[in-house]
C-alpha cells in the first residue's frame, strides 16, 4: 500500500481537510492542506465544506478547532500530543485564581485548555497579546500561562500585570550564549525570536514574532541570512517559501517532542479509522468560543 495515496483517496472520500502546524514534521507538512498557526489553522477549516478536520498538531489546537467548528469531526493523529505550557494550568487554577483577583481581567494565551479558555475573559496569541491586554478596561490583569509571553507584555502595557509561572520547555532551551555564539558565526544575519524565549534571549532579537510573524518578517526583509529562535520544524517552510534565503536554528535543543507524535502512519490511522476524535463538552465549547470570539471582534490577529 502506498501510504501517501491511501491519505489522498480518504482525504476525497470522507471531505476532510488536513492541518498542520508550523512545528509538524516536514512530510505532514508537504501533505497538509493548510500550514499555519493555530488560529489561523482552525479558522480556515471553519470556512471549509470538510466533514472532517484531521489537526496535525498539539491537543490544544484540536480543542481550538472543535471551538470553532462544533458540527465538524476533529481529529488529532495522536493522543500523547499534548502542549506542557498548556498543561500548566488548569480550570480549578483559574476559579482560584479569580477568587483571589476578582476584579482583575482574564486574558489566556492560546495555548489553553478548552476549559481553561472557558473561565478567561479574552483569549490572545503572541501576535496580538499587547492590544488584547491593552483593549480591557480593568486595571489589573491576570495573564495565562506563558511566563515570558507575559513579561514581553508587561513591557508594553500600563496594566498592572499578574502573570502565571508556565513556560515552554522548547522555547527555554534556548540560551542567550546560544546566540550571542550564532550572532559572532553570522554577523550579518538577522536574529528572529518567538515571545516564548526567555527574556534575556528576545534582548537580542531583531524582531520579536509568532511563527505566523516569523514568516512575513522573512518573507519582506532584504537580509540573506536568519538565525531562527522557535522550534526547529518551522525551517522546513521558511526554506520552502525563501529557496534563496539561508537559515539558522538558533538551538538544535528548539525540538518539539509532542509536536512529533505525528506522523504520516498516525495521520493515514486517524483517517481510516475516524480516531481519536477530539469533543470538547457544549456548555465549554460556548463559553470557550465567547472568550476567542471577544479577541477577534478587538479586530487584531496578527
Ligand atoms: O498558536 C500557535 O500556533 C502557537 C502556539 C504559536 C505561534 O506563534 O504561532
């Protein structure tokens, strides 16, 4: 059996659209419809006609997409793909959380549970974090769960800022003297960060950016050469798009583990069989929805 051919005859047979985010494998995504962020990703699949929306991604991002698409069949190739920034956090933390604040706004990074997303005010994502915290009108808020997210955006805000303690493994293992090295091999590249990195990496950074960022920034700046601070599967389209350009990982240590569960075995399994399906409770879904939909009525996703 020719494993490719198989996705493509069921892909046809069942309308299902297949998504795969920047961080997937380089084959998932050369086979996917649409590469992109999480957002971006589960938006599209909503405007589709798909019956199915198989998610190569992390649980959360299956979770965004069934938000988005509550009549649609979401799959995620692989159960043990789950985010350990989203995992930081759960609703019961939250529910504290707001006891202990209770006039503060909630504001959550995509990178959240359904759940969780269903107990925040306004969700964001590292593109438009900054004018989601500056749109509310309390005083104080309350960010979740990404540690250096939130102070990347305590610096540009008058909003007192109360920020949860989570962080992306993947993102700290980068360290300054990672690139403080790379900027001295290749002085004339351009040092590109994603708002997950610690804050004394972004110091250095030539443009601060979500991956969906990174990829405009590549696209329209004249430099040659890039030293990439995000997960290293990310090249693989930056290379694709840019053949003329060169670039760098900023740390072989940017790998995604979780990211990585799928594949194009799991993606054909997932399709045949139908499974594992991703549901994420009514009265949640709702509630999640409102507190995605109140970010992108603010009219800035990128
Ligand atoms: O929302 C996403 O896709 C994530 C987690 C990161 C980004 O910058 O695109």
């Amino acid at each position: 059996m020719d494993i490719t051919e198989e996705i493509n005859r069921l892909r046809v047979e069942k309308r299902a659209v297949i998504l795969a985010h920047n961080y997937q494998l380089p084959e998932i995504q050369d086979i996917a419809d649409f590469v992109g962020d999480s957002l971006e990703l589960s938006r599209k699949a909503a405007t589709t006609d798909a019956k199915i929306i198989v998610f190569c991604g992390v649980h959360f991002m299956a979770e965004t997409a069934k938000i988005l698409s509550p009549m649609k069949t979401v799959l995620l190739p692989d159960l043990r793909s789950g985010c350990p920034l989203a995992y930081t956090i759960t609703f019961e933390d939250v529910k504290k959380l707001r006891l202990e604040n209770p006039k503060a706004a909630f504001v959550c990074y995509i990178n959240t549970s359904a759940d969780v997303k269903a107990e925040c005010d306004i969700c964001c994502t590292s593109s438009n974090a900054v004018d989601v915290v500056n749109s509310v009108s309390a005083e104080t808020v309350v960010f979740l769960p990404d540690r250096n997210l939130g102070n990347y955006v305590s610096k540009h805000t008058a909003r007192k800022m109360i920020i949860w303690n989570g962080f992306c493994p993947t993102h700290e293992n980068l360290k300054r003297e990672d690139v403080v090295e790379l900027k001295k091999i290749y002085p004339a590249a351009k040092f590109v960060a994603h708002p997950e990195c610690t804050s004394d990496v972004l110091e250095l950074a030539d443009k601060i950016a979500s991956t969906s960022g990174i990829i405009k920034y590549v696209k329209t700046e004249s430099s040659q050469s890039f030293i990439i601070g995000t997960e290293t599967a990310i090249i693989h389209r930056l290379k694709k798009e840019n053949p003329d350009k060169n670039f760098i990982p900023a740390s072989r240590k940017m790998f995604c583990p979780n990211m990585k569960y799928n594949n194009i075995e799991s993606l054909y399994e997932a399709l045949a069989n139908e499974q594992p399906e991703i549901d994420v409770p009514e009265k949640i879904r709702e509630k999640a929805f409102l507190t995605i939909d109140r970010m992108l009525k603010i009219g800035k996703k990128d």
